[in-house]
C-alpha cells in the first residue's frame, strides 16, 4: 500500500470515528511506524482537511450545529476531574483549553472531551505521567473553550463551577 492509499483509508477511518483513533492504532493497522503515522497527518492537514490532536488521538474538526463559549476558570490539579465532570454532566463538550502566558501569549490544546468516559481518559493520562497542565503555567488560571446546544445547560453548569469556586472572577485578576 502506497502513502496516498493509506491517507485515503485514515481519512475514511477518521470519518467514521466517535472517539480519537491514536497514531499507533493506525502504525498498527497499516503496519508501519507511529512517525510515517505522524508524517501521514501533517499531510493531510497541510493539504487543508481539518484534522485536530486531541491527548487520546485524531479527529476530524467537529461540524456540530452548537454553540460555543469561553470560560475562565481557576482552580487546582486535583480538581480537575471536578470541573470536566461538572461540564459533561450539563452536556458540554470541552473543546480545548487555552493560557494566556506572560512570555509566549496564548497557549492552547485540543481536549474534545464530550462524556465522563473522555474526562476520567484525560485525568487518567494526566495523573500517570510526569507532566503538568497547562494551568499550572498561570497558577490555575485558564480557559475552555466548549460546546452546547441549550443556554439553559450553560448557565446551570456556570452555577455549578461557581458553587465550586471555580469560575475565575475580575476580583482575583486584581489581587
């Protein structure tokens, strides 16, 4: 099987995809290395499909009739299970998460967690390896971009985060 095949059957595959299929799925599937995986992506999206790298693996860029907003939040690592479990059971999609840091500007990553499945997938992965989150570069402070459908699940998910201390107000900016 020649590279244009194989890009053919990830797209294919992608199309049919629920959740995030992980390069070394593919490597596996196709029979070659994770980085011709890798390789395979990046020309892909530079031929201009709208493919995103979430932690667990691809996906094609969500073509959902929802809306989305910004969230500004602040709390610790260990309550990050907390806060992802409080969107998903308002069904709302996390889309990414996003830093403003004082060096670089705007640091941000795909997260697409869309059930509680996603969210303990991520903290999981999280907790297991020896990296930090994105927060932990603005003292806990960051964004989520998400997706809903109804404005009634946003704010009662809002009602929730703020319960939990969590909504980052203009109060602590100032401090």
């Amino acid at each position: 099987m020649n590279g244009e095949e194989r890009r053919k059957l990830i797209m294919d595959s992608l199309a049919q995809a629920k959740q995030p299929v992980s390069a070394s799925r593919f490597a596996k599937r196709f029979a070659v290395s994770r980085q011709i995986i890798v390789g395979d992506i990046a020309l892909l999206r530079a031929s201009g499909h709208e493919i995103i790298a979430t932690a667990r693996g691809y996906l094609l860029e969500s073509k959902t009739n929802g809306k989305e907003a910004t969230i500004a939040l602040c709390h610790t690592p260990e309550e990050v299970m907390d806060e992802l479990s409080i969107f998903v059971n308002h069904h709302i999609d996390v889309i990414n998460v996003m830093v403003d840091h004082a060096l670089y500007g705007e640091i941000q990553s795909p997260l697409e967690i869309t059930s509680l499945e996603d969210a303990r997938a991520f903290v999981e992965k999280y907790q297991q390896s020896k990296e930090k989150l994105l927060s932990n570069l603005t003292n806990g402070v960051h964004l989520h971009t998400v997706r809903y459908q109804d404005e009634q699940d946003l704010l009662a998910a809002k009602q929730a985060l703020a319960a939990r201390g969590f909504l980052f107000s203009e109060n602590e900016a100032s401090n």
